[in-house]
C-alpha cells in the first residue's frame, strides 16, 4: 500500500485537480498501482510558517 499525502492551497484547486478521473501528473503513481480512494481533510493548524 502506498498512502500519498499533499497540501493544497484551497478546497477549489484540489477539487480542480480529482475533477478528471486520471489527472496526467499521476501517471507516475498509477504505474505503483491502483488508487483506492480520494480523500481531503481540513488542517487545523499551519505549523509550516
């Protein structure tokens, strides 16, 4: 199992980006495998700044 995290700037561009079924900058991920499923969780807190 590969479990991939990223960040996104806003709700709308990650929305923007799973709107296709197969976005081409996975190419390389689906090549690993199959994808199971999308999911997208509020941050709560920044720690990164």
């Amino acid at each position: 199992m590969i479990l991939t995290v990223a960040r996104w700037e806003s709700l709308d561009s990650w929305r923007e980006f799973w709107q296709g079924q197969n976005p081409k900058q996975m190419e390389g991920m689906r090549q690993l495998g199959k994808r199971l499923s999308v999911e997208c969780y509020e941050e709560v807190e920044d720690h990164t700044r």
